[in-house]
C-alpha cells in the first residue's frame, strides 16, 4: 500500500481498537503512546530473500500516497459493498478443533468473484477476531477456481467472533466473472473492472465483514489494560507515540531482544510491519502499513475519529517467523 495514507475511522464517538497478524500469543501486552507528530501511513509489496528484498520492501513504503489517501472510512461494517458480498458456507464452527472455513465473495448477481487485484502479493487477507479483542488471527486462505475460498482455523475458545475478507477485485476476462489476476496492464491501471451486460463496476479495495458463532462453554474477557510495551516470544515491542482524536499521530515501534534493538527486520510481505485496526465494540476494520523503517524501529500514521480505546496488533518478522504484538491505546482529546 502506498506511503503517506491517512487512516481516518467512522466519526461518530466510538470506542475504537487497532489489530494485525496472525495468532496473537499469550505473551501480547498492551501499549500507549506519547506526543503524536502529524504522520502518514504506507504500503508495500512483498519482497523474497536478501538485501534486494530489503530494497524493494523500503522502495514501496516511500511510494506516493493516491490509493490509500482516498480509502478513509473504515471497512468490515457490512457484508456486502460495492456490489460484492461475503458468503461464508458455514457460520459457526465448535472451539478448539482445527476446522477448514470456507467461503466467497459473490458479485451482485450471486457469481463467485474469480478475478482478484494482488495487493502486498496476496489475492486476500482473512482476518478472524474474538468479539472481546482477545483472540486475533491475520490468515492467507487458498482459493479453488470455482471462486471458493478455504483456510484451516484452530480458535482456542468459544465465543462471538468477526471475520474480515480484506480485497480488490480485478478485471475480468470474460462474462461470468471469470478472468486472470489483474496485475499489470490496461484493467490494472484502471482499478479493474467488472463488466457485465455494459455493467463495470470500479475495483476498489474492500472489507466485508461476517458474523461467526463458535461453539463451546464462554466467558467474554475484558480489555488488557493500556501499557507501553508488549512482548512476544522473547521480543520486546515499545510503543512510542500518542492517539489525539481528529489529528494526526504518528506512532513508532521498536523490536528489541534480550535489551538489544533488532536492527536486521525482515520484509513480511513487501513491508517491514503490518498493522490492523478494530474499533472496540463494532470492530470496524483498517489495515495499515508503514510510513518507513530507521533499524529496528517501523513508524506508522494514523487518525483516530473520537476519544476511546483502542486495540492495536503489530506484525513483524525476524529470523524467518512472523510474530504479533497487541497493543492497548487510548485517544484521549485536549
């Protein structure tokens, strides 16, 4: 994603909470911030192996800033937007069993999108999140050429859940909604389109969100309190930076182990840190990515719309694992 995006939530006075990656370990602390300088927020694509990965993942996050700029709003609020819907086969599933979740997005006349724009080299990202923010994975599902997406999830408890579909839809090749992933080309430049009967829809990136029920014995957890560091599995995260509501804030990370900055992160699909947001009680969605890196420190921009809380979840990559860092933070106005 582009460099200098803003990311600006719903305005009216919520509670929000910030979230990314994968399964988010035991070990996760939450975090607050300090001063917020005015920041922007970038994308990336992913790089492989090497310093040329390194080069091309730091080429990215200086990109301009025209996608992500006009993406304001938060996504995941609804199920269906822009004429695409999110189509789980099943909706609730039973706690603690490894179960393969299944689904699609479904064009406005109930097709199954198989033409996808790739963004950070990925068709879609799948976020599953606990209702309670206690529970957060950030997955890659595999799709079928029926349009049919599958992706094994093991959830370790019983509760209300949300899950993301995080996409852009691309060109299609043919009627039926049926064509090659746009990447380069005509239809690329253009956003994609889906054409139907004179019909084309402008590919925008979008966030559906679904409802999913998972089974067994529940006991809701409250928010982890607000803290300036968090740690995962032998790392240690700070959090430097504060959330004012209406402006601006620049938020910084630092990755240290054993009290030594780890100045060697490795690109996690074509960025250094991945960030995704939910807002505290509707769980809207943002998906972030950073303005830069300087050693062992990635910087992020952010707005937050109205005093609240915030959960926050940081994805970054050392060694060859990706790990996650949670984050509590809350906005509070002059």
């Amino acid at each position: 994603m582009n460099t200098g995006v803003r990311i600006t939530a719903y305005a009216a006075a919520l509670a929000v909470t910030f979230g990314v990656a994968y399964g988010v370990g035991s070990g996760t602390d939450p975090v607050v911030g300090e001063k917020p300088p005015p920041a922007q927020h970038g994308k990336g694509h992913e790089a492989g192996e090497g310093a040329g990965a390194e080069k091309e993942a730091e080429a990215e996050e200086g990109a301009g800033a025209g996608e992500g700029a006009a993406k304001l709003p938060a996504g995941g609020l609804q199920i269906s937007d822009g004429g695409y819907s999110l189509a789980l086969e099943d909706s609730a599933i039973a706690a603690g069993a490894r179960t393969e979740v299944k689904f699609s997005i479904k064009d406005e006349h109930d097709r199954n999108l198989t033409s996808y724009k790739r963004e950070h080299e990925k068709e879609l990202h799948f976020i599953v999140t606990s209702r309670d923010l206690t529970v957060f994975r950030h997955l890659h599902p595999t799709r079928a050429s029926d349009g049919v997406w599958s992706v094994p999830v093991d959830l370790p408890k019983a509760g209300d859940y949300r899950v993301f579909a995080d996409f852009t839809p691309g060109a299609t090749g043919e009627k039926g909604g049926k064509g090659e992933v746009a990447e380069k080309g005509e239809a690329a430049e253009k956003g994609g389109a889906h054409e139907e009967g004179g019909h084309a829809a402008a590919a925008t990136n979008l966030t559906l969100g679904a409802d999913l029920a998972v089974s067994g014995p529940y006991k809701p957890s409250a928010l982890p309190p607000v803290r300036a560091t968090a740690e995962v599995d032998g790392y240690q995260v700070a959090l430097d930076g504060a959330l004012t509501p209406g402006k601006a804030s620049d938020l910084k990370l630092t990755v240290s182990k054993d009290g030594e900055p780890v100045n060697d992160l490795q690109p996690y699909l074509g960025a250094y840190g991945h960030l995704v947001a939910l807002r505290a009680g509707d769980l809207a969605y943002l998906h972030v990515h950073p303005d830069g890196r300087s050693g062992a420190k990635v910087s992020f921009g952010a707005t937050a719309p109205s005093d609240g809380a915030y959960r926050l979840f940081f994805d970054f990559q050392h060694e060859g694992k990706v790990r996650t860092a949670a984050f509590t933070v809350r906005a509070q106005g002059h």
